[in-house]
C-alpha cells in the first residue's frame, strides 16, 4: 500500500489520505471511493473549506469514513445518514439557508458502465475476481472522475418537530415518544 501512496503527487490528496489511514485502519478501496465522491461532489457544488455539508452513504462499507473524518459528518451531529442499500452511492448537499424546504445536492454513484473500462477495477467492484486495494486503487487514480456518473437532486430539508419524551409503562425508563403509545421501543 505504501507504495501506491509514493505514487500520488498531488499533496492535497495525500494529506487527505493521511488523516483517513489512522481513522480508518487502512486505506480501503471504498474509503478512497468515498473519498473521490468527496471531492467530486466539492467541485460540482462548490463547497468551501469551512462549510458543513450533509451525506447520506447508501452503504456502511468503508464509503463513510472519509466524510467522517475529513468533513466532521457524523451520525451524531445528524451530518452522516445511511441508508444501507448496498450500493457505492452518495448524496451530498450542503446546509439550507433558513426558510428553505429543498436544497440542492449531488448523488454520485460508482457507474458499472464506466467502470467497465478499467478492467481490473471493474473486477473488484463486480466480485469477479480477487483484486487487491493497491490494484483497485491504482486503477482509481488512473480513472480519476471517469468512473463516476451524477446528477443533481432538490433534497428536502428536514421538519423539526417537537420532542415528546414519556416514562414508559413497563421498564419506567424515559424514552422520545414517536406516537401517542406510552412503551418504549425497547419493551416492545
Ligand atoms: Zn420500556
């Protein structure tokens, strides 16, 4: 792996791939997917620095790390949502000016017809062979943007309601009521 990380001379990315390497463990083929659909999406809606963004990953492999730990998305402060349908696709917007209901984003997805043109990438991503990341990735730097296909998206900006917390009536715990009923998910 080192070796491929010698290979990259753009000195933005390889900071990006030093912050993800320690978060991660390694760098995986699907952080480093997750971390081109990062980039991707900065330039298609032109995200600053500094500004929050929003990502739902349609998959928990490896696809959120480079979000988390370069953009502070976290499921916890409601920036990372996973909607897990076991697909190498993001949907990315940035915060909604107040009054709002839509903002734009950006969902990116991993495009078998245009990865079908690197070859041993392809075979990675369909499970037809067993490819190591060095030679994944490899084949990634190559492709760049070319093995991904977006288009843009008006996503709702969600309603907060009112929170309702409830003693339930069988363990007596406290728990955030989401309809009238008076037990906690965990009892039922
Ligand atoms: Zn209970």
């Amino acid at each position: 792996m080192n070796e491929i990380i010698n290979e990259i001379d753009d000195p933005v990315l390889m900071d990006q791939i030093e912050k993800i390497v320690p978060f991660h463990g390694y760098l995986s083929t699907g952080a480093f997917i997750g971390l081109q659909m990062l980039n991707l999406a900065r330039e298609l809606l032109d995200i600053k620095e500094d500004e929050r963004i929003f990502v739902t990953c349609e998959t928990q492999n490896c696809l959120p790390d480079p979000f988390q730990i370069l953009r502070g998305c976290t499921i916890g402060n409601k920036g990372l949502n996973i909607v897990d349908h076991g697909k190498m696709a993001v949907t990315i917007n940035k915060a909604a000016v107040p009054g709002e209901t839509f903002v734009k984003g950006v969902r990116i997805v991993l495009d078998p017809g245009k990865t079908v043109k690197y070859p041993i990438f392809h075979a990675w991503y369909m499970n037809e062979a067993k490819v190591s990341h060095e030679d994944a990735i490899r084949e990634l730097i190559k492709a760049g943007n070319d093995v991904y296909s977006w288009y843009f998206i008006d996503v709702p900006v969600p309603i907060k309601s009112k929170k309702k917390v409830a003693i339930c009536s069988s363990c007596g715990e406290s728990f955030v009521q989401e309809d009238e009923g008076n037990i906690c998910k965990g009892c039922k």
